[in-house]
DNA sequence: CCCGCGGATGGGAACCATTGTCAAATTGAC
DNA sequence: GTCAATTTGACAATGGTTCCCATCCGCGGG
C-alpha cells in the first residue's frame, strides 16, 4: 500500500524552484535559492525531496566532477545532457544509436540488468567569453 | 621542470596490484588487497598513487553509482567501459561513432572545451547467475 | 469544525570517501 | 656516504549526504 506523497509547503517550494530553473542545480544551490526567496525550507527536507523527485522520475539526476548530485526538471521520455560547466546550462539531447549501440554491446557481453550513463560537459558560448 | 616520481616500494606495490587485477576496483579495496598480500601500504600512499597514475592517463578511473572512484589499469586511447556492478569484471569498448555524434551535438550548440562520460553497468554472466 | 494518525520536517549528529597536515623515513644524485 | 627533495603514513579535517528523533502538520473521519 503506496501513500501518496502529502502536499506540504516545502514540497511546493522545492518544485516551484525545480520548475524556475533551466539548468542544472544542487541540493545546497536550491536550498540557498529558497532561502533568498523567503520559502526557507531545512536542508534535510531539500535533500529528501529532490531525492523522492528523482526516484519517481519526476526529475533528472546526475553527477558534476566533483562528486556533487545535480538535479533538473526535464522533458519526460530517455534523453541524455550537454551541460555548461560553469553555469549548469543544458540542452537535452537524444541519442538513439547510443542506446542501441550500448544494450547490443552489453547483450553481446551476457551482461544482463543494464544502464547506461552518458553527459556531454563542456563551456557553453556565454561562459566562453 | 617536472620531476620524475621515485621508484618506491609503494608505488611498485600499487602499480603490481593494477597489473594483477582484471577489474575496475576502488582505492580501499586496493588498499585492503595490499594488506592481505603483506605489501602493506597506507591508505593516503594508496590514495595518492591512484590519483597521480589517473593524472598521468596511465590508469582509468570512474565513479560507480555510490559515488566511490574506481581504477583500472585499461589498453591505451579513448574508450569506454562494460562494467559488473557485482564484481567489477569490465569490457572495453570503442564507440567512434558515439565520439563523432557527441562532438557534433556540442559544436552545433556552441559549447567548447567539450568532454564526455559514457559508461556501460550491468551485471555479468557470472554474477547473474 | 475538531481529533487523531502517521507521514513530513528540521537541526544537529553521524557517515564515509577523500584530502590535508606535517614530522619522520626514503630516495637518488653527487 | 651525504644531503636536499620527495614520499610516506597516522591522524585530523572536509564536505556532501544521510540518519535520528522530537515536533509539526496534512488530511481523512466523525
Ligand atoms: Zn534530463
Ligand atoms: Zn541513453
Ligand atoms: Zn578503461
Ligand atoms: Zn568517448
């Protein structure tokens, strides 16, 4: 018996900043980001609702060079990123030769239960000059 | 002027572990493996010679779905990898046309200084069963 | 409208991989 | 062998993230 997550304030605030963004973010950017917009919102509860947004992929995921978890509202459907390293600008980007490519590689290993990650990082034109 | 790194029992101890193992690993499984061979290392040794062979492109490293870094010792030149999630037994793969696609996708958007992260997770034939 | 259950919150402690510190040990050139 | 420079290693510190738990509050029932 799943119950449906309650309608809090801080749940709405977190995805009205979600839904303000275009790039990428962290949990502490969106957690300063609240703040500065007066919906303070504890950096435990900012964690745990990113965290249940991305496990139902109502939000995407990924991981910056340094280790930080980065979260973003996207289109739904499989897609992969070109993210601007110094902003966190990013184009949503689809690959369908990747994915067959990738699960005939895997197939042809006998690996089964596979996933695959794929991020283009690069500096966007803005951040370039 | 870069000074060429000693040749210490250390670093002649991880470098004798990578050549051994067939699998990505992470730095506290090296370090544990060390111990058990008796080449007893410490842990920061083990940290900084993984980094500096990853620096010097003469080892791979990736971060798993935990976050933790893993090394490999892999073949020369640009590839990508099939990794078990059980047991790190990993395939090297080439992918040209994944490299042309993602430095096409980056260019058209106008970013530059372009990297990517491609990997492949699964579980093996082994593990599987 | 009022209650009460159980999920949600938040502030601080705990986690844990990794990095920093620095005195002591080791290496390699001369 | 001598000596400066690099490397080591035990331990502390860092930093993102998760855990804990007393308190709060959304929400369905009465
Ligand atoms: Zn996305
Ligand atoms: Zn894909
Ligand atoms: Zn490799
Ligand atoms: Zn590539």
């Amino acid at each position: 018996m799943v119950s449906t997550p309650r309608n809090t304030r801080q749940r709405r605030a977190v995805a009205a900043i979600l839904e303000d963004l275009d790039g990428f973010a962290s949990a502490q950017e969106i957690h300063d980001l609240l703040r500065h917009r007066g919906e303070s919102v504890g950096l435990s509860t900012v964690y745990r609702n990113l965290q249940a947004l991305s496990d139902s992929a109502e939000i995407d995921a990924l991981r910056n060079d340094d280790g930080e978890t980065l979260y973003r509202q996207c289109s739904t459907g499989h897609h992969h990123h070109l993210v601007c390293r110094a902003c966190g600008r990013t184009v949503e980007v689809a690959g369908p030769t990747v994915e067959r490519w990738a699960d005939s590689i895997a197939a042809e290993h006998g690996f089964v239960d596979v996933a695959h990650t794929l991020e283009i990082f690069g500096t966007c034109g803005n951040c370039a000059s």
